[in-house]
C-alpha cells in the first residue's frame, strides 16, 4: 500500500514520534495515578497508582510528549514516601515488637517498684544498712543501702512478735528491751553497757499490725552522726 493511502478518508494514521496522540487518556490516567496515591488506603491504592504513573511515563517516553508527566512522577514520588513509611513501620515492629495487651491488674505498680525502699518491717533483715531521713527531721522513704556507702543505723536483730492481735506499745517495748542484751553484745563484740553506740527498733504500729509472724527490728545508731561502715565487731 502506498503513502497516499494513509491520506485516504476513513484510514488510520499511526503517530509517528513527536507526533500527537490523543492526549485525553495520557492526562486521565496521570490523574487518577495522583489520586490513588494521595487517597490510597493499606497500600493498595499505591501499587495501582504506581503502575497507572509508569504507564503513563513509558507512553511519555515513546511519543515524546510531557502531557500528564508531571502529574505521573508526583504520583510516583507520594508512593514512594507511602513505601518508606511502610519499610520503616516493619522495621519498627521487627526491632522493637508490638506491645503486649496489658490488662488492669498487670498495669498496676508493683508493690514495690524499688527494691531499695523498705515497705514493711518484714522487709528487713540482719545486717542491712538503712539510710532513715527522720534521723535529719525530713520526709522520705526508708531505704537499703549496702554498708560501706552513708547510712543511717544498721539492723542487728530481728525479734519475733508472735501475737495475732496488737499487744500494745507497753508490750512492744518490753520485748524490744532484748535488742540491748544479748543479740546486742553478740553483734557489735562488747556489751551495750560499755558501748558508745546507741539502739533503737522499728515495730509495727496498730494500724499496721497483721495476724502474720510480725518483728521488732533492732538498730544501731552512733551518735556521732551518720556511718559508712558496718557496726559488726565494731566493739565501740
């Protein structure tokens, strides 16, 4: 068929390059890739805005036209923030993990969410150094701390108080009388008599008395001021 054909009413010219092609389908589809990026949901609308915007710059690139090329590499450059946000997302899933379901019981403290302050006399034990801010007329929790650092008095015994109901501060005393005998004498190496150390206990008071094996603790004071070593065999 010769040249002259394709002149011929009702015959179909290809478009050659940098010729026009029909421009309506090139700006629609470069439209909707925008649009599906921008309203893109769970990332699916990104994959078909990708392919829309690829579609429309291979079809750019054969006919040499710009129609709708700006809006395709938007569209591209929206998608691929959406794939990064995505990539980082996985990662911080991967890394970090997704929180546990918690329920009202586990999002409650515990108990004692510091294991240096000591919330109840049954806490003690023989040895530990205390650091106690009632000693400088301040407030604030008693607590455990190890010996050789600045503390306050040092636990020596323990007394058992095997009473269900609270005996009364007169009965309280009398058994804290036993922290200046014996236990005294046997931990820091000489009898309270000749000593220049000073005791005193913590007991638990009324309102904090329980039916469980409760204890008089006693403790070491030195009256020069605050300690940074162990009372134990200090025989002073």
């Amino acid at each position: 068929m010769s040249a002259a054909d394709w002149s011929r009413p009702g015959a179909h010219r290809p478009p050659s390059v940098g010729g026009h092609a029909p421009a309506t389908v090139t700006d629609a589809t470069a439209g909707w890739a925008l649009a599906w990026s921008i309203l893109s949901c769970c990332y699916i609308g990104n994959v078909v805005s990708t392919v829309m915007a690829l579609r429309v710059l291979s079809h750019a690139r054969l006919t040499g036209e710009d129609r709708g090329k700006g809006l395709a590499i938007a569209a591209l450059a929206i998608n691929a923030l959406g794939l990064g946000s995505l990539v980082v997302t996985g990662y911080v899933l991967a890394v970090f993990g997704t929180s546990e379901t918690t329920t009202a019981y586990d999002a409650l403290p515990p108990v004692n969410a510091d294991p240096a302050v000591v919330m109840s006399i049954g806490d003690l034990e023989y040895g530990d150094c205390l650091v106690d801010p009632s000693f400088r007329d301040e407030e604030g929790d008693v607590r455990r701390v190890e010996c050789d650092t600045r503390h306050d008095v040092e636990v020596f015994e323990m007394l058992p108080v095997d009473v269900v109901d609270f005996p009364g501060e007169k009965a309280i005393e009398r058994r804290a009388r036993a922290c200046y005998r014996k236990a005294f004498s046997t931990f820091v190496g000489i009898a309270y008599a000749r000593s220049e150390l000073e005791v005193t206990w913590f007991a638990p008071s009324s309102e904090g008395w329980s039916s469980d094996l409760q204890y008089v603790a006693c403790l070491l004071v030195d009256p020069k001021g605050p300690l940074d070593e162990s009372l134990y065999h200090a025989q002073r």
